[in-house]
C-alpha cells in the first residue's frame, strides 16, 4: 500500500458518522447509559477491524469503570510500542461533540486504515474513560492514569503516545484564536491551525509528528509547543490525559484544536456535531495517520518501492 493512497481514503462522512452517533452527554452519573454505549461503539469498532480487543476495568468509588484498548501486534513486540489515545466521556451537561467526541472520531477513522499497515512496533488504540473532572475536588484524567500506571509497573516501553482532545473545531475570524499569557511563542489569531504539545522528554515525538505532518498533510497548519516541568509552568497543557503519560516518565503529545482558546461550546450544551469543521477533522485524521505509519516503521510502498517509514523518536 502506498502510503499517500492510503491517506486518501480517509473519509470525512464517516468521521461525521461517528460523531453523530456518540453526540449526547456521557457521564457516569447523568448519563450512564449513554457512558457505555460509547464504550460498546469503540469496542465494536476495534473487534470489527480484527484488532485484539479488550476492556481494562478499573475501579473509582466502589464502580467499576473500563478504558478500551485494541493492540495491532508489530512484527518485532521487543521494540518500545505507539499509542493512540481519546477520552470518550463528558462532563455531565454537554452533548460532547468537540469534547471529545472529535478526538474519538478520528482515533476509529485512523484506526480504520492503520490495519492495513505492517507495523515493525506493535500500536495500541485505547479510548480512555473518565478523563473529565468526577468531582469537586478536581479527580480527572482517572482512566488514563490508572492505564498509565498500569503499563509503567508492568513494564511496557512506549515510543510515543498521542492523545486527540478536541480535535474538530475552527474559526477563521481574526482574534477568535486566545492566546494564552507566557506562550514566547508566534501563534496566528485565528483558529484554524491544530496544536501539538509536548513536555521536554517528548521533544523527539513533538519534532516527528510535525515532521510526518507537514510532510504528507502539508494544507494542515501544526503549531507545536514544548512545555516543561511536565507542563506545570502552563497548567493548561495537563488537562488532558496526555499528562497521565508525562507524569509516568511517557513522551506524549496533546493533539487538540486549543479547547476553550478558541472553542465557546466547550463544556456547554452547545457543543453539538453540526458546530464541527470536519474538513479540518479529515486534515487531522491524515497527519495522525501519517505520524503512526512513521513512528511505527510501518513498511510502506514508496516511489521505489516497499520502504520502512521511520522517524527518529524517544522512547521510555
């Protein structure tokens, strides 16, 4: 398979698809139901695509709760493993389009295409549960740090894993885009570019990723941030399950539209499909497949035939 055709299949209906059919509140509380149907979806979907399935339950307050995760073995299982990963809830009042239903969208759709690769590293899809904030105390991020701490104890080594959060909206409008206060850094106004975040240790998935972006998605504009202190001087840059990785010594990158810098249905009921850019969702779909066929030395068909597409990365 050449690698630029297989990026041509990316399909922007069924990226709309799937975001309709998990648009609605998933919370453990206010939408249990709801909580596992997404659950079901992202298990289905993995199972239908022959990747090797699994629930891993973990407990928070007495209930039993379950992250997602569908392995694609590669051809050597010593080398240190790639993941991809989305959190599948909400808070309990927004019908989660954006938030994160965007990023889960796109981690099935490149999920969809990946398996037919032929991957040197083995990769992992997972969808995380629980990432939003379960109380007032500020518990959040609990499925991926329970995953995160799991695979540190285990010993499991990962190259790199990339996390969607928000991956969907954009607005072109002039000073739509907020800046956040520290950031030395040039970033457009306007909101149509997608951000990838990384801590110091992932500065060599951070360059890859927009290496293998800006190569084969060159119409998709990355900016890219280096944080440090595991993003405790930008406190922004851990809301996400990105930094359930860092904190475990993980180089991970937060791949997001910005949230709430440029998004005003974040964590409202107005946060429905049709507020989506899913043109912007297709560019985004592209790259991370891109990133993935790199990162996992997939031997893909080039202009002189079979090659391995490998990029030069950290691993822990």
């Amino acid at each position: 398979m050449i690698l630029s055709e297989l990026l041509s299949q990316v399909d922007e209906g069924r990226l709309r698809e799937t975001l309709r059919a998990l648009e609605g509140p998933r919370h453990p509380r206010a939408a249990p139901r709801a909580l596992e149907r997404a659950e079901s979806l992202i298990a289905d979907e993995f199972s239908a695509l022959g990747i090797v399935t699994q629930r891993q339950p973990f407990q928070l307050r007495g209930a039993s709760y379950n992250n997602v995760v569908g392995t694609l073995p590669g051809s050597d299982p010593e080398l240190p493993w790639v993941l991809l990963g989305a959190h599948f809830d909400t808070v309990s009042s927004t019908p989660g389009a954006d938030d994160n239903g965007s990023g889960v969208a796109v981690l099935l759709e490149v999920a969809r295409h990946a398996v037919q690769l032929e991957p040197r590293r083995t990769v992992q899809f997972v969808g995380f549960n629980l990432e939003e904030p379960q109380d007032m105390l500020g518990t959040y991020r609990v499925g991926s740090g329970r995953f995160a701490a799991q695979a540190r104890r285990q010993g499991h080594r990962y190259v790199g894993a990339l996390v969607l959060e928000m991956v969907g909206y954009t607005d072109s409008t002039p000073g739509a885009q907020q800046i956040p206060p520290l950031v030395f850094k040039r970033i457009p106004d306007t909101g149509t570019f997608l951000v990838a975040v990384g801590d110091r240790r992932s500065h060599r998935l951070l360059n890859s990723f927009e290496r293998a972006a800006r190569r084969h998605v060159p119409e998709l504009d990355v900016v890219t941030y280096r944080t440090r202190l595991r993003g405790w001087l930008l406190p922004l840059t851990r809301l996400s399950d990105n930094a359930s990785f860092w904190d475990r010594g993980y180089p991970s990158l937060m791949i997001t539209d910005t949230a709430f810098l440029r998004n005003p249905h974040y964590h409202m009921p107005s946060d429905r499909a049709d507020t989506l850019d899913y043109g912007f969702m297709k560019r985004v779909a592209k790259a991370v497949l891109a990133a993935i066929a790199e990162l996992a030395e997939c031997r893909v068909q080039g202009q002189g035939g079979f090659e391995k597409a490998g990029t030069e990365s950290a691993e822990a």
